[in-house]
C-alpha cells in the first residue's frame, strides 16, 4: 500500500452520515437557526453535563458573548494565557477591555496559576483558560482566586478531570466547532452555562431580531445546517476520542527517545490529544518541521506566534511559552489518520530527531 504525501498536519472527519444530515437541512429548508440548532444545544450541553447552553456561530463569537454576560467593558481587565491564537485577544478587545497577558507552562502549554496570581488585579474581572491541546488546565486553582472564569474548551471537547468533563469548572465554557477541531459543524461554536441568567443575556446578544428594545446586538446564530453536522459528529465524539489516543499511545511508544519530550497524559486526567505535541531538544522546533515537510509529513509548530511576541512585550516575563515556541512541535493527529501514515511519521521522526 502506498500513502498519499504530505500527509496533512490536520484534516476533518466527515462521513456519509454528516452529508446526508446536512443536505437533509437543505432540502427541508431549515437553513438558519431553527429546531436543530435547538435539538443540537441540549445534546451537547448534555454530554457535556451542564444545564444551559447557547449556540453561536464560532468559538470566537462564543468568547465575546461569553465576557459581554459577564457585563466586562472598558477600564476592566482580563487575563489570558499568551501561548494561545489571537481570538482569545479578538475577543477581550471587541468589548474594550484591557488583555493582560500571563506565561504557560512548558510542560502542557497551559496558563499558569502562579502567573494569574502576579498579574491578579483590583480591575480584574475575569480569566479565560483554555486548556491547551486537550489537556485540562488548573481551573480550580484559578477559580479559588475568587475570579470568574471562562472555560475555553476549544481543543478539549471530552477531556476529564477528576472524572469531570472540562467546562464543568468555571462560571461559562466556551466551545469551538471549526472544520478541524475536536468535532466540527463547519464553522460554530457554543456557549455553556448552569447559570441561567448568563445564557439568558448570551441568547439576547446573539441574534437581532423580534425584540420590543434596542441596544447593541449581533448576528452569531448557528445555522440549521451546521448544527445537524454537529449533532451527526456528536454522536461519534467519543470514537474520535479513542482514536486519537490510540494514536497519541502509538507515538509515545515508537517515538522514544531522550532528545525529546512528549507532552503526556496528567494524572487524574483525561487528554483527548486535539494535537500530539513533543518538546525537543537538540534541533530548533522549526528546523525540525522543515525537515519532516521535506519527508512529506507536515509537522507544524503548534502555535503561529505567541501573543507576547504580536504584542512586543517582554519575551523574559514569558520564559514558559519562549521554550514550547522554540521546542514544540506537533505531528499530525485525527480518527482519519490510517496505520501506515502513522508508522511514516514515526519512522520520520525517528530519522530527524532521534538519527
Ligand atoms: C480555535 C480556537 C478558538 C476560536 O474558535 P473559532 O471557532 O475559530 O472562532 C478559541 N480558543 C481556542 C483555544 C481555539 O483553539
């Protein structure tokens, strides 16, 4: 058997199943947001075992609504992690507020407490903690801060803590359905909460129309279409999950070697492995993807840039994300992957790092 080169980085997970649903939607008419947008909110926030939930139309629509039901405007300030894409940033400034940017942790690429704790101030109104690459962040030990906090559970869809899922922890989580996340709906995302008052305002803010006052709103709904994709890729969550660990165990076995660090499974955790990252440390992170590209394989670095780096702040108070920037690389990891891409990838790794 032969592969087809370059193996992606990332690819979506689509079946038959997804296509007939959507195309369903369409040939019914539903194509903005109606019952299925409905039917699909109830059964994720059921999986994920919280009572309330709002669907939207990206994981950075979710972020902005989820800070506007926190009522964060001007002269607040929110803390998040700079190891991490710029809508966590995009968010935090479209309801002006200052970003206050905080180190991760080079071990698991999540936001530190120690960290959040030194930039904690009088105007801190909340702290959003993604948990980076499907594995759970500490978002106990920032809730015990006494800030609320924002679950960004963008790349942790069925990730566990102590046997809970990850948006079970702070005030709202926020979900993000992109073509190659977790689970997709196209482009989508979801608001969670067991607080009802703040799905109440996340559905008034979504949508624009049929209201008796006015004031700002936007226009985030998910679309009938897109939610019968994710109700279909609902169903199949937790295979995906289970695929991606049997990779994700794959590579720690046959990737064994002291020039590189995996970045594993936390005890007491559940990881899902949205991406399979290993830290190195004899070759520069990006030499070692220019290498596997030229292999075929795209290896990429798992972050485009760090916000502290967009932001010219200073790289020293950032030594956790300088490191995983410099050393991190993460290889391709989704249910679709087959066997023999898999061994190629290790056998690719195997060659650059470990020679
Ligand atoms: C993808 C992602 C987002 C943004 O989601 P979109 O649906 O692309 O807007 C937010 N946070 C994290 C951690 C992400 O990985």
């Amino acid at each position: 058997m032969t592969i087809k080169t370059p193996i992606p980085h990332s690819k979506p997970c689509l079946g038959k199943d997804d296509i007939s649903a959507a195309t369903d939607m369409i040939k019914k008419r539903m194509l903005s947001s109606g019952e299925e947008v409905q039917k699909f909110e109830s059964e994720f926030a059921k999986y994920i075992d919280i009572k309330y939930s709002s669907a939207v139309n990206s994981g950075t629509a979710a972020l902005h609504l989820a800070l506007l039901a926190l009522n964060i405007k001007a002269g607040d300030e929110v803390i998040i992690p700079t190891f991490v894409c710029t809508a966590l940033l995009n968010a935090v400034n479209y309801t002006g507020a200052t970003p206050v940017i905080a180190d991760v942790s080079p071990d698991d690429g999540n936001i530190t407490l120690q960290d959040v704790k030194k930039k904690l101030t009088k105007k801190t109104k909340a702290v959003i903690v993604p948990h980076m690459f499907g594995s759970p962040a500490d978002v106990k030990g920032i809730a015990s801060l006494g800030v609320p906090v924002i679950e960004d559970c963008a790349q942790s869809i069925g990730a566990e803590q102590s046997n809970r899922k990850t948006g079970t922890m702070g005030q709202i989580s926020i979900f993000s359905f992109y073509a190659t996340k977790m689970m997709t709906t196209a482009e989508g995302g979801m608001v969670l909460s067991n607080d009802r008052k703040i799905i109440d305002k996340v559905n008034d803010l979504r949508s624009y129309d049929h209201r008796a006052d006015y004031k700002v709103r936007f226009n985030y709904k998910m679309t009938d279409i897109a939610a019968a994709i994710g109700r279909c890729q609902l169903l199949k969550i937790e295979s995906f999950i289970k695929s991606r660990r049997a990779i994700a165990d794959y590579y720690r076995q046959k990737i064994e070697s002291d020039k590189l660090i995996h970045l594993a499974e936390k005890a007491g955790t559940r990881h899902v492995f949205f991406r399979y990252v290993v830290r190195l440390n004899n070759m520069t992170a990006v030499k070692a993807v220019a290498r596997f590209k030229s292999l075929g394989v795209n290896a990429e670095l798992p972050l485009y840039l760090p916000i502290h780096r967009y932001l010219r702040l200073d790289r020293k108070n950032y030594s956790g994300a300088e490191k995983l920037y410099r050393e991190a690389i993460s290889l391709p990891i989704y249910p679709d992957l087959k066997k023999i891409e898999m061994k190629k990838v290790a056998s690719s790794a195997k060659e650059i790092i470990i020679g």
